[in-house]
C-alpha cells in the first residue's frame, strides 16, 4: 500500500463522527468496549460496527482480558489530526 493509499484510508476512517468520538476517548488510555458505549451513549452493536472500521484501518488495536475486550489507539498520528481539526474550530 503506498503513503498516499495508507494516509486515504485512515482519513476515510476518521470520516464519521462517532469514530472521531471513539478516538478522543481512546485517546487518554485504554477503554473496554463497554465504557466505550457507556461514555458515547449509544448501543453497543453500533460501537462494534464503527470499531471494526477503525481497526481494519490500523487506527486502534485490542486485547482481551478474559471476556472482555479493551481498545487502545496503535495509530497516534490520528488522535494529531483530530486535535489539529479540532484547534481550527477554537
């Protein structure tokens, strides 16, 4: 995959409001997919379906602790771009 491809996809991915949100909480540590949805309010099938996109991005990774599965940021480039858009706001 070249650079331009690689940067496209992670943009394509940051691309919805929700994964934004999901990214600004991962981004102080690791969360389980439960305070995931908890914080966001919203179900957590939904969580899911934009969790899978992140990850298949290369955004967030997981781990799991017995049966639950927690997520961190593996890409902090995207938590960068995030403040920077979020900066162009103040």
């Amino acid at each position: 995959m070249s650079d331009c491809e690689r940067i496209a996809e992670v943009l394509k991915a940051l691309g919805h409001p929700t994964r934004v949100k999901i990214i600004k909480f991962l981004a102080d540590g690791e969360k389980c997919v439960k305070e995931i949805w908890q914080e966001l309010g919203i179900p957590q099938p939904t969580v899911s379906q934009h969790i899978n996109i992140l990850k298949s991005a290369g955004i967030i990774s997981f781990r799991k602790d017995g049966v639950k599965t927690c997520y961190r940021v593996e890409e902090p480039k995207a938590v960068e771009i995030i403040k920077l858009l979020s900066e162009e706001g103040d």
